[in-house]
C-alpha cells in the first residue's frame, strides 16, 4: 500500500470521483441492509462507506493510510473509520454481516489472504463484495507517457503464487481459493468525466502509479510529462471535461 503513503487529499481531488461509480451496484448487490453491520475496508476517503450508511447499513470504515482517514472523518463526520488493512483485520471472528472492498484486492500483497480475511470477519452466509478494475486509469497515461517519449513504468507485478489473472474469471478463480462461496462475476463500464485538471492533480499529487512515476521522474523529464499531458488533454476535452471509459469486476461471494 506504499503507493497510497500521504496522498488524502490528491486521491480526494481526483480518482475519488472515478471509484464512485460502482457505488450504486455494489449498494444494489449487497441487497436489503436493514441497519445491519458492515464494514468496507480499504475506505480510501468514505464515499463508498457513506453511500451505504445512507442507504440503511451500520457501516464501519476501515483505512489503513492517516491521510485517507483524515478526510472521510472530515467529510463523513456521522461514521465511524478506524486503522486497519487487509490481511490483518481488527476484529474477531462473525463481526459483520457484510463486507466489501472496492479497488482494494487489486493492490494488497496476497489477495487471497485478503479475500480469506473478509470472509473471517463476515457471519456464515453473508454477502462478500469487491472489484478489481479490469481497464484501469493507466491507459490514459500510458498515452501521455508515448507522446512525451517515456517509458511507463512496468508497474510492480506479485510473486506467481500470490498473483491472477486480473481478468472477471481470474479474479473469481481467485475468491474461490480464497475461501468465498458462491463467486457471481459481472462487469461494469461507465464514463468518468474528468476535468483535466483533477487528473493533474492525481499525477502532481503522487496518487497510483501514475502519480508514483511522475515523482519519480527526473526534473528535467517532468516538463515533457507535463507538455504531453496538456497535449493529449486538449485533444480529448469537450465541454470543459474528458470522457474516460474504464470498466471493473465486481464480485459478491458468501461467507461460508
């Protein structure tokens, strides 16, 4: 999760609108809350963990990056958020009835143990929900990287035995093993409308690996990084914004 070190406020001026729009499907999977307990790790900066407190579950919050946190208490200040990252979860045994974890499995040191993890602390039969992206933000500044004459980073890759497929069968191959029950995979695609200059804000304020391998550029790199940026943007903006598809896997699993 180093990548992730220090970026609250970047994050929240930026890929936190892009992560938001499996909100409604994950809401929509997890089905009736009842005022049931949930928690949502990896809780970045709490939009998730609000839009479920909203629609009637008893949601925890749990983040392991201060920076994060510090935001989703200031913005989310009814909810509770507490230190904590996958595979290592704060609470016993059956403490939830629910868990999820959006773009958070993509980006842990083992996935299955993490995926074993929330079904630990989840009630038999309860429902388990993640995604991974399966077109990300990174074919957008692979672009920029080609027009500036970079070489993208290669981006770190897992050992073979911790690593999947990050395609939807992989990724259910990979809960399964995990220890989920009853793995359904589906897909979603949406358009994030971005205004250029929250894209810039993720790259200047370090967030991913897009933002890592800005920071990590050689000063006299960074201005043609920028010159392609501002380049590709012109381009690709209309009304003010740029029209990016991206599409992830969502998985809802059971306990056992």
């Amino acid at each position: 999760m180093k990548a992730w070190r220090g970026v609250g406020a970047a994050y929240a001026a930026s890929y936190a609108a892009l992560c938001a729009g499996t909100v409604d499907r994950i809401a929509s999977a997890l089905g009736p809350s009842d005022s049931r307990r949930l928690i949502d790790v990896g809780s970045g900066t709490g939009t998730l963990a609000a839009a479920l407190a909203r629609a009637g579950w008893t949601v925890t919050g749990c983040e392991p990056e201060p920076t994060m946190r510090e935001i989703a208490v200031t913005q989310h200040p009814t909810l509770e958020f507490v230190p904590g990252a996958l595979p290592e979860l704060p609470y016993p045994d059956a403490a939830f009835d629910a868990v999820t974890a959006n773009f958070v499995l993509n980006h842990v040191p083992d996935p299955r143990a993490a995926a074993r993890e929330m079904a630990r602390v989840a009630v038999a039969g309860a429902p388990l929900v993640a995604t991974i992206w399966t077109v990300s933000p990174s074919w957008f500044w692979a672009g920029v990287c080609e027009r500036a004459g970079l070489t993208p980073a290669a981006g770190e890759r897992l050992p073979p035995d911790k690593d999947f497929e990050r395609t939807p069968p992989g990724f259910g191959r990979m809960l399964t093993d995990g220890g989920w029950h009853a793995v359904d995979i589906s897909e979603i695609t949406w358009t994030w409308q971005a205004h250029p200059d929250a894209l810039w804000a993720s790259a200047e304020g370090g967030v991913a690996s897009a933002g890592a391998f800005y920071l990590a550029l050689d000063p006299s790199d960074r201005p043609l990084f920028r010159r392609a940026f501002d380049e590709l943007c012109d381009e690709r903006t209309s009304g003010g914004v740029i029209a990016l598809d991206h599409t992830a896997a969502l998985a809802i699993g059971r306990a056992r």
